[in-house]
C-alpha cells in the first residue's frame, strides 16, 4: 500500500467540506437562505472548493501515484462543472 500525499489528503478534507456545503443547502441544518447569500453557495461554492481541491490532487498525485489521488481528481472535475450539471439536469426533469 502506498503512502498517501498530504496533498491527497487536504484535497479529501476540502472535497468533505464541499460537499457538506451542498447538503446544507438542501437540508438546511445552518440557515443560508435567510442572510444574504440566499442559494449562492450552491452554484459558487463547489466551483471554488473544486478548484482548491483540484491543485491539491494533481500536486498530491505528482508526490505520489496512487488511486485516491487519481479518484479525486476525477471528482474534482466533476465538482467544476457542477452548477452547469445541476440547471440542465433540473430543466430536463422539472422542464422549462
């Protein structure tokens, strides 16, 4: 088993946090459409966390090859185009 990068692991930790971000946006456990970010934080936020979290993978991985690296920077990729993801796949179900 390799060792993994502590870049590998800062990248799990702000992946984590990003998507804690969008579960309370939904399930609203700390109330963010009361102040003025209304639902910001659910298009913005994963973009930025992606982002942050991406160059941690893709130097963790330079460190050091493994699988968990690779995995996140996958989900980072995918995180990045989340809020086009999240209005196309809302109009083709709720349509127009």
């Amino acid at each position: 088993m390799k060792k993994e990068s502590i870049f590998t692991k800062y990248s799990l930790g702000v992946l984590i946090v990003s998507f804690l971000v969008l579960v309370n946006e939904f399930v609203q456990l700390i109330p963010t459409h009361s102040t003025s970010l209304e639902g910001l934080l659910l298009y913005f936020g994963p973009v930025i966390f992606a982002i942050i979290s991406g160059i941690f993978s893709i130097v963790g991985v330079i460190k050091h090859k493994t699988k968990l690296g690779l995995w996140l920077i996958v989900i980072n990729f995918i995180l990045l185009f989340w809020p086009m993801l999240f209005l196309y796949v809302g109009t083709f179900i709720f349509g127009v």
